[in-house]
C-alpha cells in the first residue's frame, strides 16, 4: 500500500469567507459544490472540485482555524497545473492578486509561478511535464 496516494483537498483560509467564495467562483468558473451554511450547519466552510482529478479546493472561515495557524500571509506553495502559466498568472493579478513569484523556469517540462491571494494564501500554477505524462497514461488505460 502506498503511504500518500494523492492529495484529497486543500484547504485555504479567509478572513472574509463570502469574499473568498466569490473571488474563487469568478477564478475557477464555478460555484462551490458544497457550502456547510446551504448543508445546514451554518457558514464555515465551502469546497469546490476541480481539475481533471476533481481534486476538493475548500475554503475555511479563518474563526475555525486551529490554533497555532499562523494569521499572516504564507504557508506551503501547492501547485496546479495548468496549460499556460503566464496566462494563469496574468488571470490570477488581474483578479488582485499579489505577485510571490513570477514565472519561472525550473527544468525542461516545468515552469511555476505564485501569488499570495486576497485573504492571504499562497497559490502556484506550474506547468508540469509529469503531470500530463500520469494524465495521458491514466487516458490511454481506458
């Protein structure tokens, strides 16, 4: 058995959850699929699915972050593939985001970038040979 299969969902927090839910809607093109406040349990939390794994991007309302979350920008930098990576970026500063990282070659097949959302996360594009080497594969066993 594998240790790590995947990644299952990312999570992002938001001082201003409503705002977040928004800003990521017009990012990504949809709504979020589940919201905690539309499931009964009062605002919180919200997750869309995405990408051709339908990988779960949830967004947290900062109030229920554990302690010891750090409050300032920053954290780990997870990246999502994508086809273009400077238009990822030019969409992603259009839409307020602040520059981290601009776009960067790191060896043939990979190129990143990243910025630091509205609400303080950190968010990388990368353009990833692998990926597309897994997703082809992954096509052609059907």
């Amino acid at each position: 058995m594998t240790f790590m299969r995947g990644m299952s969902t990312i999570n992002l927090w938001a001082d201003d959850l409503r705002a977040a839910t928004r800003w990521y809607s017009e990012l990504l093109g949809v709504e979020p699929y589940f919201s905690s406040e539309a499931a009964g349990r009062g605002p919180g939390y919200v997750e869309y699915r995405i990408g051709d794994y339908q990988h779960e991007l949830g967004i947290i309302d900062r109030r229920f972050a554990p302690p010891g979350i750090a409050t300032s920008r920053g954290g780990a930098v997870v990246y999502w593939h994508v086809d273009d990576v400077a238009g990822a970026l030019s969409r992603l500063l259009a839409q307020g985001a602040e520059l981290l990282d601009g776009v960067t070659e790191r060896g043939p097949g990979f190129v990143t970038a990243s910025v630091i959302d509205p609400f303080g996360n950190v968010l990388g594009v990368m353009f990833n040979r692998h990926y597309l080497d897994v997703l082809g594969a992954r096509d052609a066993a059907r």
